[in-house]
C-alpha cells in the first residue's frame, strides 16, 4: 500500500478528529501506512510526526481541537520552508499527503506542489465555511450551534436589562457565521460582508440607530445586534460607542471570539468529517493530486484546490434576504 501523511492546519475545528479517524481507518482498511505531523506544516519543517494507528484514533471521534495539534506556518510561504517540507516528505518516502485545513493550507498545498511531486489532497476544515467548491466545511456546523447556544443566554440578559447588545463572531473574511447565526438566534439587526461597506458608515449608523429606537417603542425587550469580526472601522467596540451615544440607550459589546472555534462536533460534522475522510483515502487510492474533497447538493466529490480558494462562495443568498424581509415585516407590524 502506499505511504500517506497526514495533517491539520491552520484554525483548528470541531470535526478534524472525527475527519483523522476517518482517514486513518480507511488507509488501513487499503493496506496503507499513516504518518500524522504534529503542528500542521510546522511538523514537516520540524520532522515531527507520529505513526497513526488505529488505536491512536480511537474515542477521539466526538473530541473538539485537533490530536495532532495545528498551527498557522508562516515558513510555508518562504521558498526555505516549501524545500524543508518537500526534503521531510521525502525522506519518509510519503507517496500522498492530505491537509485538513482551509484556505491558508490549500495555498501552502498548491505551493508545495512546485517541488514535491507525490500527490497532495485537501479536506476543507475551517468553522468560516469559506471554502469554495463545497456546501460545507467541516466545524461550520458545530460553530454555529455553539454560537447560538451562547446568544441565547445573552438574549435572556438583554431581556432582563432592556438592553442592547452587539455580539462579534468569528469569521474574519466571510459572513456566514454571522448571517447564519443572525438568523437562527432572531437578530434584530445582521451587519456583515454582505450588507456592509466602510463607505456606508454614516448610512448604516443611521439605520442601526433607527432599528434600535423602533425596538424601544414597540417595547421590545431586548435588541440584539450580531456582527462579522473584522468588519466596523475602527473596531466593534467603538460601534457600541457610537449607538450609545447616538441612541441615548446603553449598547453592550459581546465578542464570542475562540468559543466558537472548539467542543464537541455535532452530528453534521462528524459525518461529514467521517465522508470527506474515506473520500479522501479513495482519492489516493485513484491517484489523484491537487483536488480537494467536497459536498455539493447532496453528492461527494472531488474539487481542483486552486477551485478551493477563490473566495468566491457567498452567503445564501435566501439569507441576507430572510434578514432584510424579516426587518421590513417588523416595521410593517409597528405601524
Ligand atoms: O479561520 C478560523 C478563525 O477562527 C477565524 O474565524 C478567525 O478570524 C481566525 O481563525 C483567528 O485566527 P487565530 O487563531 O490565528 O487567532
């Protein structure tokens, strides 16, 4: 059988373990060997690395974080550390390598691929669900729920206080953590990629301000703002500054931040984790090379890597709509 390496990197996500037991299981199950380097890309550079049995994968399938620990690696974008990772490749006469990441590790994968000539398959896991080419990727699932779980405790505060409060979620290029957690935990009011730009600071001021003061007299108890990371000038905290003081009402700033990122993976997760894993075994057993595995409608696939990271993938569109139509009905009923 062949000799397969095996890594996570970058932001680590609930799902990579349940995805590492899928893909070790599998590799035996074909009469392959599996190498795991520790720290993502960093393991190559260091040559650290354990043998994957499957004993080593057992009872980790419902564990959040990583068992072989990650890492962003920023040799990986120096000529000196492609050549270490292809030298440590090598040396461990590795015929295939699988990368569970996103988009950081797919460009460090199509770097590699210069000078390391053994084949190089990507499993898409990152909570963003940033990464084109798949419905979903995994930890998504499981982040969203954990978000959601810890804005409804806020909603209760909010309620008892009468109080507005802005919550930051992750999601540093891409809105779907914030739309669709807008969405599920009823946001009065959703400011993301989508629906904002920095050249429309004053225009939306305006609008949260007005959404607010709607909120306070159709005494509604609480108002929950939900917002992408990365995204207000100057800062979320400084927005909670700014409605403060132009909605003379106190707006609370809540950033979940890492909550989000580990726990246990929900049932989505683990199973798609547990098909992107065999999925990608497959694919080395077919002698594929730069593709990585994905879910569209329904159906497994396998994607070019380059397809991987254009960015491309929007929010639902049904989303950034349900959101504003359900704002407008809102208004409707106030009059
Ligand atoms: O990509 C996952 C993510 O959690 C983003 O949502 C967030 O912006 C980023 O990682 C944080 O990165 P770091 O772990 O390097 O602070």
């Amino acid at each position: 059988g062949k000799r397969i390496a095996l890594l996570t990197s970058g932001g680590d996500a609930p799902g990579m373990n349940a995805a590492i037991r899928a893909v070790v299981l599998a590799a035996h199950k074909f009469d392959c060997e599996v190498i795991g380097f520790i720290h993502g890309f960093n393991g190559l550079m260091l040559n650290e690395f354990q043998s994957l049995s499957i004993a080593s994968v057992t009872n980790i399938i419902h564990q959040g974080g990583t068992i072989l620990k990650s890492a962003r690696c920023k040799e990986m974008h120096l000529p000196s550390g492609i050549i270490k990772a292809t030298e440590t490749l090598t040396k461990h006469q590795i015929d295939a390598l699988i990368v569970i990441g996103g988009d950081g590790s797919f460009t460090g994968m199509l770097a590699l691929s210069n000078t390391w000539k053994g084949q190089l398959i990507g499993i898409p896991g990152t909570i963003d669900n940033d990464v084109d080419g798949t419905d979903f990727t995994i930890g998504f699932s499981t982040a969203i729920n954990t978000a959601i779980r810890a804005i409804d405790k806020i909603r209760d505060t909010a309620n008892a206080f009468d109080r507005v409060f802005i919550v930051e979620l992750m999601g540093r290029h891409s809105g779907h953590i914030t739309f669709n957690v807008g969405i599920a935990c009823a946001a009065e009011q959703v400011i993301s990629f989508e629906n904002f730009n920095s050249d429309e600071e004053e225009a939306t001021l305006a609008q949260l301000t007005d959404g607010i003061e709607q909120s306070a007299k159709i005494k509604h108890s609480s108002h929950l703002i939900v917002i992408a990371e990365n995204l207000w000038p100057g800062g979320a905290q400084k927005l909670a500054e700014q409605l403060t003081q132009r909605s003379g009402v106190d707006c609370t700033l809540c950033t979940l931040g890492y909550i989000q990122r580990g726990g246990s993976p929900v049932a989505k997760d683990r199973i798609l984790a547990t098909k992107m894993g065999v999925s990608a075994v497959q694919a080395v057993i077919d002698n594929q090379h730069l593709v990585m595995t994905a879910e569209l409608n329904n159906t497994m696939n396998l994607v070019p890597l380059n397809i991987a990271i254009l960015h491309k993938k929007r929010v639902n569109p049904a989303l950034v709509d349900a959101q504003a139509n359900i704002l407008a009905l809102t208004a409707q009923t106030e009059n």
